[in-house]
C-alpha cells in the first residue's frame, strides 16, 4: 500500500519514507510513525510524517502488519 492517502496512515504504523536529503537517491528509511504532518486528505507524493526517532519524510510504503494472537 502507498502512503498517498492521509486516511491509510496513524501513528503507531511501520512505514517507509522518503527523507528530503534522500530523494535523489530514492534511500528509503524504515519507521514507526509519531506524527502526521501533512494536513490534506492525499498527496501525490506521500503524506509528511514524523517517525518516533525524529526522521522527518514522505510515506512510500505502508510495511505489512504482523498478526498478533
């Protein structure tokens, strides 16, 4: 899933972003989503998050959740 859609992401997610300094390079960065920054319902690009370490970037990727029983 991509991370275009403010309404597929919440905190607590792993997800994979894109930081500012990485997207030349396409270098995507592997996290837990702290905060959504991105204030519109979609984005072309990816919905701005903070990740709970601090990074700062565009949601990429949604990573599968596990199933917990």
């Amino acid at each position: 899933m991509n991370g275009q859609y403010r309404k597929d992401i919440r905190p607590g997610l792993r997800v994979a972003i894109v930081r500012k300094q990485d997207q030349r390079s396409g270098r995507r960065t592997i996290g837990v989503v702290k905060d959504i920054l991105t204030s519109a319902p979609q984005h072309s690009r990816g919905i701005k998050v903070r990740l709970e370490d601090g990074q700062i970037g565009r949601v990429q990727e949604i990573e599968p959740q596990e199933e917990v029983s």
